[in-house]
C-alpha cells in the first residue's frame, strides 16, 4: 500500500487591526472645537493688540463717565474765582485753571458724561431708524423700497451738522443733552439703512431663507428671525465709528455757540470755544480738553476699524 504524503500547510499570521492608532490609515481628525463668525472674530480680536488699546482707553472713559467724583472732588463750576483766573497747577488742582478761574481737570472730568451720552443716544436713534427703514425697504423691495430709498436720499443730501444747527438754532431755550442727540440722529441714519439694505438684499437669497418661506413663516417672522440676525454686522461695526462721530459734532455744535448752554452743562466743545480767546496767554485750557476729545474719538475708531477686521473674513485672509 502505498503512503500519501500529506500537505503541509504554512502557519499565517494576521496582524491585529489598530482603529484607533497609527493603524487607522482611513481615519480623520476632525477639530472639535466650536466656531462660527462670533467666535472667529473674538478669537481674532484678542489677538489684536489695538483692540485691547481701544478698550483700555474706553473702559476709563466709561468709569470718569459714570463716577467723576472718584477722580475728582471739586466741582466744575461752583468753584470758579476770578482770582484764579488762568493760574499756574497747584496741589488739588494739577491742570490749572480757566479763564474764568474753573479748575480744568473738573471741567473735562464731569464733561466726559456729557459726551458719551450724546454718543450713545445718537448712535441708539441711528441705528433704530436705519434698521427699521433699511430691512423693510431691503427685504420687502418694490414700491416700499422705492419710497423709503427716496426718503433716505432726501436725508442724506442734507449736511446733517448743518440740520442740527438749523435745529439747535429753533431751540435755544431748551438745549439739552436730548435735544442735541435727535438734532444729530435724525439726519444721519441713511448711510446705516443703505448698508443693512444692501446686506439684507444678498442675505434674503440664502437657503435657510427660502426654506423658512416654504415652511409657512410669515415673511415679517422670517426677516426679523433670520435675516437680520445675518445682516446687522456691517451695522455694528458702523455704528462704532459713527458713536465717534456723533460726539465730535457734539463738540463742533458746542464750539459754534449752539450746542450745550455754557452755564447747566459740561462740554468739551464749550470749553474749547471759550479757551480759544486767550490762546496767546494761556493755551492749556485749549490744549487739554481738545487732547480728551481726540483719544476719545480715537479710541472709538480703533475699536471700529478692529471689529470691521475680525468680522470681515476677506480682511482675515489676507492677514
């Protein structure tokens, strides 16, 4: 009988399969950290050296605003003696004095308040009337458009420093910190309302957009919930900068006699008006409120041209 030889057969050996390690040739790490344009543009700003300039400065602004006493105690027009008029600094006093024997630090101190709430009541009436008009004229279209459009180039064809003090001029016995804000609101809120107009009219062409119609929505629940939530970043970072603006026409208002009265109120602009008749003598009174004004516009245009950067990914992408 003959043997058969049997075969013999190699041993194989699979290697174990590493999912989760250098073995995993197909697999992709994904980031898991959360982003959208927001977190972007924080992410961005704080890595912007300006920005925190800007807000340093602004953060003091805010807090002289808010409590002057805590910087200074003397009062910015009960302590006024013409014996002291145009007097060297002294203990209590670091700037001097004014003309008319006001101390100078007290002066710009209490007048920062005046500035920043005409600042912000301006920028407020602004960008209230700017959006309503530029979302409905943008996103409705038609003859809403062609009325509201028309309506803005009438404003916008009007200097609005000239309006105002037409308006200041009508007033005179009641200027105040309001009436100065809607004399100089009122006029310039075109320029907002085209921005937002123009935004919303690329926005309303979005997906989400259309799949919010087809959902049912009515279009004012679509506008107000998804289109201007999309839209109102040209908007903020406008409205930074014109805040700025506003209080230098409040300056300018002050400065020309027909802003805030010399005797209720503080103001930069009044201060400077009234320094500029003893430049020769005596030109710190001009000096210092005239430096407040400028870091403090400065400061708001900083912290304008930093948001508009981090908000806007064409300036993010070239950096």
């Amino acid at each position: 009988m003959s043997r058969v030889n049997p075969v013999r057969i190699p041993p194989h050996f699979v290697a174990e399969v590493d999912e989760g390690g250098l073995g995993a040739v197909d697999a992709v790490a994904v980031s898991e950290r959360k982003t959208n344009l927001w977190l972007d543009a924080w992410r961005d700003l704080r890595r912007n050296w300006m920005f925190w300039i800007s807000m340093a400065i602004i953060v003091v602004i805010v807090f002289t605003a808010l409590f002057p006493t805590v910087i200074t105690q003397v009062p910015p027009n009960d302590g006024c003696a013409l014996s002291k008029s145009n007097a060297l600094p002294e203990p209590g006093h670091p700037l001097g004095f004014t003309m008319q024997g006001c101390d100078i630090l007290a002066r710009i101190v209490h007048g920062t308040s005046t500035s920043l709430s005409v600042g912000l009541i301006v920028t407020a009436l602004v960008v209230f009337i700017g959006v309503v008009i530029g979302s409905f004229a943008g996103y409705f279209g038609g003859w809403i458009d062609s009325v509201l459009m028309r309506l803005g180039d009438i404003f916008f064809a009007i200097p609005y420093v000239l309006a105002a003090v037409v308006v200041m001029s009508m007033f005179l016995a009641h200027r105040n910190v309001f009436v100065i804000s809607l004399a100089i609101g009122f006029f310039v809120w075109p320029a907002t309302a085209r921005i937002l107009r123009a935004e919303i009219l690329r926005v309303k062409r979005m997906e989400y957009v259309l799949a919010s119609e087809a959902l049912g929505a009515s279009r004012l629940k679509t506008m107000i919930t998804h289109i201007l939530p999309n839209s109102v970043t040209p908007v903020i970072v406008l409205s930074t900068v014109g805040l700025a603006a506003a209080i230098t026409a409040e300056a300018t208002l002050s400065f020309l006699g027909v802003g805030l009265p010399t005797s209720d109120i503080m103001s930069w602009g009044n201060d400077i008006s009234q320094a500029q008749y003893n430049l020769r003598e005596n030109p710190m009174p001009l000096i210092y409120p005239s430096i407040a004004l400028s870091v403090t516009v400065l400061a708001f245009i900083m912290l304008g041209e930093t948001v508009r950067e981090a908000l806007d990914p064409k300036a993010r992408a070239t950096r």
